[in-house]
C-alpha cells in the first residue's frame, strides 16, 4: 500500500518535476504535490505540515540555498532534499551545513525515492525526540510545583549529603535552602537519637540500607534553628534520577504528638495495673496510649500499635467507627456494646465507655476509651436462652407428639385393614393417599422430636431415587403451578445409609426454602449425584473425611441470599421472614440432621440469581439393612386364636387396634387404664397370651401398669406403647417381659409383627 506525503517541489522546469513525482511514485508514495518556482509562490505554498521539499539548487529568480533559509526563518522542521545538475561537492557540503536533509545530482533521480524515505524517517525520530524533551521539562516543572507545595518536609540527599529541599523542609529546620544543602543530617541532629543510638551512625546504616534499595521508616530527631527539639517520622527511599541514585526523605513533623505522647506515658504506670483496655486515641485515630489490659484484651502489644489508626486494629467495619467517633465529638462521650476484633480477627463483644479529652483551652485534643470484654458473659446469656427456648420447643413438641400420635394411630392402623376389604381401585388410590399423607404426618412429628430432643432414628441402606419419588409427588402436589420442577438422578446412583425420616426431611425443608424464595414462580431443580470428595476439600468442613459421597443439590431460580446474611442461616431461629411465616428452625434441622449422618453442606447464592444447597452423605462402603421402598407392605402375619389384652385411654385407638387385632385371628380384651387393666388380667389370666398397653394414662401409667402385671404373671409377655419414644421421656420396663416397644402412630403391619414376634419368643424365665 502507497504511503501518502505532501510534497513542496521548487523546480523551473516541468518535465523535471514530473520525474521526481514519478521515482516517488516507482518507492511506493503516493505524492500529493505542488510546484513552484519563484520565491512569493514559494512563501505563500509553505506550510507546517509539508512532508518534504525538493528544490533545484539553481532557478532563475532564486535558489535551493535561498528556499532553505527562508524555511529556517518560518521555524518549520520539514526534511529539505536538494536535486541539482550543476552543484558541486563544495556546494553540496555546504548545503548539508545549512540544514539541507540531503542533495542528490538530476542524473541520479532513482536515489529520490530512498532520500525521501529516509529524510522522512529522520524528521519522525527527531520530532519524537523534541516531544520527549518537551514532555522531560513539563514534567520536572509539574515535579518542581508539587515539590515545593507539599505539606510534608521533602529532602534530597546524594551520597548521604543534602542536595535539595523543598519549602516545609526549611521550615521545619528553622534554615534556608543555602543553609541546609551541602550538609548531612546528623548535622542538625543531637549526639544521639532518643532511642540512644548515636545520631551519625544511626544515619549512616540508614542511608546503606535506603541505598540498596530497602524502603526505610524511622523516626528522627532534629536540632531546628533556635534550639528546640524537632521529632519526625522519615520514609526513606531509594530514586534514580538521569542514571544518579538519591534519596529522597519524606519527612512530617510529630513534635506536638511526641509531647502528647510523653505527656501520657507518665500517667501510663497507673493504668497499666487495670484488667479494662483502656486506650488513648488522637483526634485523627492515631493510637497515643495502650495499656497491657489492651494488650492482654486485643493481643497486639503497645510497640506494635503506637502511632496506628486504631479504626484499622480493632474495628470490624470503618462505619461503625465513624459513627461512634461522631457521637463523642457532639455529645463529649458514648458508652455501650460494640464489637470489637482481637490480632487473629476473633469477635469481642465489647462493654465501652469513650470520653472526649480537651486540652487547657478547651478545644478537644483525643478520645480516652475504657473497654471491658464481656463475650463471655454475653455467650452464656445468649446459650442460656436458646437453651431455654429448646427446652420449652422440647416439651410443647412432646405434648404435641403424644396428642398427633394417638391421633394418627387408628388411622395408619384402619387404613391398612379397609385396603384389605376394598376391591374399588378408585377407593384403595383414595385410601392410599390418605396413609402417605398419614405416615408423613407422623414423619414430621418424629422430626420434630429429633430436632428438639436429638433423638436418633433407624440407619437403612437408602437408593436417593426413592426419596426424590418421594419429595417430586410432594411437591407436584402441593407447591404452586408456577413453579416448575426438574429431576436429574444418574443411571447408577450409590446408595447411603440414614434414616429415611430424617433424609426426606431434609428434601423437604430445602425445597420448601426454595418455594419460598420464589414467590413469583421459578425452576426448581433438584439433582443427585456420585461424588468423590478428596482431602482439601474436605478439610473445609469440620469432622468431613475424604470419600465417596451421594451429593443432592437443591437449586432455586429465586432471590438468593444476601452474602452478609450466609454465614448465620444455619443457626437456629435465624429468619428472614415476617413473623408468623418462620421459625427459623428449618435449615438448623437440615444441617443438623446432615452432620448425624456424617455429611456436610455447601452453599452458593447470588443476590437475584438463585441458590444452590449442596448436601454431601457419605455413600455406603458396607452393606446394612436395605429398604429400596419405604412404604412396602409384606404379608401380614396371622394369629392362631390367642388372646391379647389391649389397654389405651383413647377409645379409637382401643376400638381400632382391637378390630385389626381381631381381623388378623387374635381374640382381645380391652381396658380404659391401668386398675381396669390389672382387673382384667386378674379375671382372665390364664387365656390371655400377652397385654399392649399404653404408657401415657390417668391413674395409673404405663410403668405402673406393667409392674403390677408383672407381680401377678412374672412370665407375661409385655408391649408397651406411646407418642413418645423410649428416649423421650418414657420410662421403658426394666423387666423383660416389658422390652417390646411400639411407637405411635404405628401401622397394622407394626402391630401384628411386634405381636407375633413376642407371642412366638421362647419363655426363659
């Protein structure tokens, strides 16, 4: 591609010109040109931003040597190539003395076009050359400015010696310029420094150090003028200024604070003794006084803080410190709780009491802070009542399970025997509905009490497709239609072993979370998956080990979680939601329902993208007890006519459990309570195989009852019943005929096998 130029030729003859444009034309330019040849239309076609002048040495009204001295005169710096037939070398020297860029002879014109090239190549270096210069200057004028406006004393020094200084520096020495450049700073200082060391040699290990180029922050005492001590903090550091190595001090004048400094190190004695932090702060925040109750409290000694913006050692977030500091500077003090961070970044809640010093005319001068550490305090109230408030969900959960429980009981056990008896297909769908809704109200009851009691539940080798079963018929049923939902389980999924109650729980509370957070609809998505977790990221997690895991991630399209809320939804009752509509309680049951079972959780969310809960269960490395389907029925053993006493308060659960009992060839006898029940056996003793009663009834309870059986047939064979679990608050029989224990709400399944295993166990009393 041709290279465009604006040409200047200053040429008599045409045919000549046209030559020159041709060779131009020949090395790749593309020549814009214009031809002159006298010495007005010369002048009047001179223009600064010309390429290039080709003039003939000789015309007939002026010449090549006149045409360059008028270019010189205009200032312009544009390349001058001079092309002539009769110019000898004398001349040609002579012209290239002047300023020419280059001559060439008429009969040598195939040079032109390399020339120009090079002229032109010379004139872009030279004028590169000139900007940098220009540029050198502006910026060591715009350095000179700055220089000398600094607020801070600014000293030059070439080897150890003060070559330079701006205005503040001779301020701050009380000396001119003329005074303090040629001299080194041991000079205006005293023999020794107040840190002992002698002043010259002090300065010159400085200086070494500073040369080699290691940064150096000190401070320095100074002699100034009129005698008076000058302390200053000096940033020393290394410069390279035209291929010379300096040093340049940055110097700010410390005299008031040091006074201030020694002012209070005579008082420091005295509070050193105090268990309180008690710390002196200016009004800038720089720490002026640190007592060892600081040092002891925070962990930083007092050489580590001097001097430091207390905002940066102890405050978590800067706003917090603007705000307090606010508030002392209007009202003259401020006491109350804040947080405060220790040298390792631990949280302190701390007592504060901040009061505004003022110096002898009144005007405030720094802040005194005494703080006590009342963490411990406060972690105890705060364990005391969640302790409380668990105690309490404890036992209204109790009181609540028993009453569900003896509730749910006839159902669960009526339904099974009704499937039994009806042959409508429409109807068992119907009843099947019924025991699904059933047995999850009881699963929920059950979780309940593992959440407020820590009650265990069974460990069974569980396939997660038959939770996602589980959840997805939930779900579809009961979650609004705008919302839809995606499964993704892989072909071969391992398996996990946990209590299924627990794990749908968990499925349950994430996606009940996710319905939430998309209250305008979204995607759901809820997908497993095999994992192997290695040892760095499971060292993340507290008490997780490297493995095989069964991961099961939940992820909502929704609002997400504001990141500085992340790190406390797992506590428990932390909620975002309006009262009335959470308890807080159910990603504290998720996770720790997760770390029974070994597992871990990861969370991601983005404000306005969605979240994503991603629960790692270790897979089974060795086989357990298998339940590939939760809700299986097996044959459902008989009875052989043997007579079994039923003892309950709730009269459906004694008419139910009776009727099933029954249905399946048992005979029963019933009892209202405890006295009843003794009275019956005492009438019936000898046909009644074995008595199922209650442990929670007026009069006389479950234990009670059992005993006095007990003391009449030691043999009898015993199966208690209640809501509540044997851990949970039920006195279970120590006598063996009392080892059999059914929870309600249990199912006829339940029932007719505990019954037949006991009736079918050996006597080894």
């Amino acid at each position: 591609m041709s290279q465009s130029i604006e040409i200047l030729i200053v040429e008599d003859n045409a045919t000549d010109a046209e030559l020159f444009i041709e060779e131009l034309r020949r090395a790749q330019f593309d020549p814009h040109w214009h031809r002159v040849d006298t010495e007005l239309d010369y002048l009047v076609n001179l223009r600064p931003d010309l390429d290039v002048i080709i003039s003939d040495f000789t015309l007939p009204q002026f010449g090549g040597m006149r045409a360059l001295d008028l270019l010189k005169r205009r200032g312009y710096d544009i390349p001058f190539i001079i092309v002539s037939g009769t110019m000898g070398e004398e001349r040609a020297v002579e012209a290239i003395k002047q300023g020419a860029t280059d001559y060439l002879m008429k009969d040598r014109t195939e040079r032109l076009g390399a020339a120009v090239s090079h002229a032109l190549e010379e004139s872009r270096l030279r004028r590169g050359y000139i900007k940098a210069e220009q540029a050198i200057e502006e910026g060591e004028r715009k350095f000179r400015a700055l220089f000398d406006a600094a607020h801070d004393a600014i000293y030059m020094l070439y080897n150890g010696i003060f070559v330079d200084c701006n205005a503040k520096g001779q301020y701050m020495y009380g000396r001119t310029w003329e005074q303090i450049v040629g001299h080194t700073p041991d000079e205006f200082a005293p023999p020794n420094q107040p840190d002992g060391r002698n002043s010259r040699e002090k300065a010159f290990e400085i200086v070494q150090k500073a040369l080699a180029g290691e940064a150096q922050l000190f401070e320095w005492m100074s002699i100034h003028y009129d005698g008076s001590p000058v302390y200053s903090e000096v940033s020393l550091n290394r410069v390279e200024i035209s291929g010379k190595v300096y040093l340049m001090a940055v110097t700010r004048d410390v005299t008031e604070r040091k006074r201030a400094e020694e002012q209070i190190a005579e008082q420091a004695a005295l509070l050193d003794e105090a268990r309180d932090a008690i710390v002196v702060r200016d009004l800038k925040g720089r720490t002026l006084f640190w007592n060892k109750g600081a040092e002891r409290m925070y962990g930083w000694a007092r050489e580590e803080v001097m001097g430091r913006n207390i905002d940066q050692l102890i405050y978590p977030n800067l706003s917090t410190f603007e705000h307090v500091d606010r508030l002392v500077m209007k009202q003259g003090e401020w006491s109350g709780e804040i947080l405060h961070l220790t040298k390792d970044r631990r949280e302190l809640t701390i007592e504060a009491r901040l009061t505004l010093l003022r110096d002898k005319d009144g005007c405030p001068k720094s802040v005194l802070a005494i703080n006590t550490d009342v963490t411990d305090k406060k972690t105890v109230e705060t364990q005391l009542m969640r302790s409380q408030r668990m105690e309490s969900i404890g036992t209204l959960a109790g009181g609540i399970a028993h009453d569900l429980n003896n509730i749910l009981t006839p159902i669960l056990t009526s339904i099974e025997i009704l499937k039994l008896w009806e042959a409508d297909p429409r109807a068992k769908r119907i009843l099947e509905t019924i025991e699904v809704s059933s047995k999850r109200g009881a699963d929920i009851v059950r979780q309940v009490l593992s959440f407020a009691r820590g009650t265990k539940g069974e460990r069974l080798e569980i396939q997660p497709k038959r939770l996602l079963k589980d959840i997805e018929t939930l779900i579809e049923d009961t979650f609004p239609k705008n919302i839809q939902l995606k499964l993704s389980l892989p072909n071969e999924s391992w398996t996990i072993a946990g209590d299924p109650t627990q794990l749908h729980q968990i499925l349950l509370n994430l996606s009940l979370n996710a319905r939430d957070a998309m209250s305008d609809g979204g995607t759901l998505t809820i997908t497993v998956e095999n994992a192997v977790v290695d040892a760095q990221r499971a060292a993340k997690h507290v008490g997780a080990k490297a493995g095989r895991y069964v991961t099961i991630k939940v992820i909502d399209s929704g609002n997400g979680i504001p990141a500085a809320i992340l790190d406390k939804i797992f506590e428990p009752f932390f909620t975002t939601k309006e009262v009335g509509k959470g308890t807080g309680l159910g990603l504290s049951t998720v996770i720790t329902i997760v770390k029974s079972h070994d597992g871990f959780v990861d969370v991601r969310s983005e404000p306005g993208k969605g979240t994503m809960f991603e629960v790692f269960l270790p897979a089974v490395e060795a086989p357990c007890e298998r339940r590939d389907d939760l809700a299986t029925l097996v044959s459902l053993p008989q009875g052989n006519g043997e007579t079994i006493l039923v003892v309950d308060d709730e009269a459906s659960i004694l008419a139910v459990t009776s009727d099933t009992l029954e249905t399946f060839g048992y005979r029963t006898l019933t009892a209202n309570d405890g006295v009843e029940a003794v009275a019956v056996y005492q009438q019936n003793r000898d046909e009644i195989s074995a008595v199922l009663t209650d442990m929670t009834m007026p009069m006389m309870d479950g234990s009670a009852t059992i005993r006095a059986l007990l003391k009449i047939n030691p043999a009898l064979k015993i199966i208690a019943s209640s809501g509540f679990r044997m851990n949970d608050g039920v006195d279970k029989p120590s006598d063996p005929g009392g080892k059999y224990f059914l929870t309600k709400p249990y199912t006829a399944e339940a029932l007719l096998k505990t019954v037949r295993t006991i009736l079918d166990e050996a006597c080894v009393r």
